[in-house]
C-alpha cells in the first residue's frame, strides 16, 4: 500500500461523511417514528371524535325540536297562568261581596229563620220564646225588626 497522504485525507474524509450520513439516517428514522405514532394518535382522535359527533346533527335538532315544543307550552302555561289570575281575582272580588252582604243581612237572616224556627243553639223554644227572641236585640238597645233601616235596597 502506498502512504500517499491524499489518499489518507480522502479516504479519512470519505468515512467521515459516511458517519455523518449514518448519524442523519438514524435520526430521521426516529423523526419518522415520531412523526408516524403522532399521526396514528391524531388519526384515532379523528375517528373517536367521529363516532362520538356523527350523529350529533340529529341529536341538535331534536333537541331544538324539544325546546321549541317546550317553549310552546310554557307560554300556554303562561296564558292559561293569567287567566286563571284572572278568574281567581273575580272570585275573589264575589267573595269580598258575598263577605259583605253576609256582614249586612245575615244578623237578619238568622233572626228571620233560626231563631223564629225556634232553634237557638240546639234549644226548642216555646212560642213565648220566640216572641222575646224576635224583638231582643242581641247587641242591646231596641230590636231591629220593630226598627228597621235601609241601606242599597237592603231591610236589616
């Protein structure tokens, strides 16, 4: 063999680069290792967010379907609320009246048919009875029924 020195540097040079391409090859096949395992990883995202999602369009709509049905029905609830609001507040006004003419004409509606009926708190009175219970009055003072006072049409 000859000891030429270019011969050393090139062939010295020639192995270097073989190295250094060996040392990139192996570092790319890592890379693509790499590179392949996060591509798998974002694929089997795809397809589990795939079957999770596909049929969330059907899903959406029927839901919007639902809450339309539901918002139906509450502003029915809403109106059938205000009418019933309404009738309540009328039966309350009847019975605010109802209340008043009890407070006008039942002392005389009492007087005129459970105390004449002779009945008074279970007792059966006699004729005397009712007679002195038909022109007491309960409160004291004169008797009604001899003085009586109108009042809106109303005898008491």
């Amino acid at each position: 063999m000859s000891d030429d020195p270019k011969l050393i540097i090139v062939i010295v040079i020639n192995l270097s680069m073989s190295l250094l391409c060996l040392y990139v090859a192996w570092q790319l096949k890592k890379w693509g290792r790499k590179l392949r395992a996060a591509a798998d990883a974002v694929t089997a995202a795809e397809r589990n967010t795939y079957k999770v999602l596909h049929n969330a369009p059907k899903s959406i709509y029927k839901g919007e379907v639902g809450i339309n049905k539901l918002r139906v029905r509450y502003q029915r609830l809403g109106e059938l609320y205000q009418q019933l609001e309404f009738q309540l507040q009328q039966i309350r006004q009847v019975l605010v009246l109802l209340s008043l003419a009890q407070k006008i004409l039942l002392p005389e509606f009492l007087r005129s048919t459970i105390l004449l009926s002779g009945k008074a708190k279970g007792k059966n009175l006699s004729q005397e009875g009712r007679k002195q219970t038909r022109t007491a009055y309960p409160f004291g003072g004169k008797s009604r029924s001899r003085n009586k006072k109108r009042f809106l049409g109303f005898r008491f």
